[in-house]
C-alpha cells in the first residue's frame, strides 16, 4: 500500500531523495529552517545513499520496492534494516507536515476513530506525547490501524517502523514524529516535551485523514 507522497520513490530501482513538499521554513516556529536543512539533505540523504549501497550487493533485494524490503526486516543485514527503514520513516514524516493553520483537524471519519479508540482527542494527543517522551534514546512515535481496525499509539527504536516483520505491534501508520535528537535539538536542545508539544501546529491532518480513508 503507497501513502500520498511515496508512489514515486517507493517502486524505484535505485532509491533516490525526495524533494520537500514544502520550503524549509514553511514549518516554522515549530521547526526551524536550519533542523529542516541539516535533517532533509543531510540525515535523510545518508540513509538513501546508504540504503541503495546496501542493497546493491544483496541480489535478493534486486527489484524490491522499498514497502517490500521492510517486510524482510528480520532476516536482511542491519545496514538495510537501518538504512530502509530511515529512508520510508523520513519520506512518510516529510508528507505529512505542513505550514501552520493549514490543516489542524482530523477528518469526521478519523475523528470518530480517534474518540472510540482513546476517549477524547485529548487523551489521544496525551497518549501520543507520553509515547514520545517514553521513547529512551533515538526513535518514533506512530499513530497506527492495527489488524483488527483499532487505532493505536506505539514507539519504535531507532529506525524501525510498524511495516517490519519484527515490529512488536505491526499495523498501517497513519501518522509519525522523530524523536530522534537531530529532529528537533537545534531549536530545542533536551527539552523534547516542548518539541513534541509544537509540532502538533504542523501535523497535515487531511493527508492523515486520507490515509485512515485508505488504510
């Protein structure tokens, strides 16, 4: 299954950046214009750039899109677990931001979910930042549809994510925040809770929206 923003790089024989949907400062005050820079051409080019040497000297990853590279997780080196795995996570971050005051509400459809399945969008919100401040060391924070349809909140460390045959909860991601340091450090230094309070003014809930509608 594609999300919008991913069809492009995600059937590609040799995996390539993505452009930003957006200037560098369009996510400001929230994120600032040098952490986007630092985190889009730098961070996620090493992943890819590592990724595509990774996989060229494996013939059993030849054609694989990126979806189904993931998949394999469990039994692929750790450089293509890595590498993969920080490529999709920062392509599904990038789509879905955007500038503040652009899109702040979830759809009637993904709003229903979210009250049956935490209580309230606060407790959702609640539930979503405590998992981010729980997350010791480098990770993510997801809002995913499990198996049986449920929206749920997880972490996973480093680079893994919830399409990983080794996730401990695997599901559909609706949603994602880095909590890696290099996503908000600049600006923020160790205070990650004022980091993930902030980017809820930069969440693009239309495309969440859509993908629950696709899921």
């Amino acid at each position: 299954m594609l999300w919008p923003g991913q069809g492009a790089w995600a059937a590609a024989p040799v995996f390539t950046l993505p452009a930003l949907p957006y200037a560098v400062d369009a996510l400001e005050p929230a994120i600032d214009a040098t952490t986007m820079t630092i985190h889009h051409d730098r961070h996620h080019q090493a992943y890819v750039d590592n990724l595509n040497a990774a996989v060229a000297g494996d013939p059993s990853l030849a054609g694989l899109s990126l979806e189904q590279v993931l998949s394999r997780a469990s039994t692929t080196p750790e450089a293509v677990r890595n590498n993969a795995g920080g490529h999709w996570n920062h392509s599904f971050f990038w789509a879905s931001l955007t500038r503040p005051g652009q899109e702040d509400e979830p759809s009637p459809a993904l709003r229903e979910a979210l009250v049956r399945d935490f209580g309230s969008m606060e407790q959702f919100r609640s539930a979503f930042r405590a998992a981010g401040l729980a997350r010791f060391g480098s990770g993510w924070v997801w809002l995913i549809t499990d198996s049986e349809g449920k929206l749920q909140v997880i972490s996973t460390p480093n680079q893994d994510n919830p399409l990983m045959d080794l996730a401990p909860v695997g599901g559909t991601p609706l949603l994602a925040n880095d909590v890696w340091e290099h996503a908000y450090y600049l600006k923020y230094q160790n205070r990650r809770a004022d980091y993930l309070d902030a980017w809820w003014s930069v969440v693009d809930w239309s495309v969440v929206s859509d993908r629950y509608a696709a899921r």
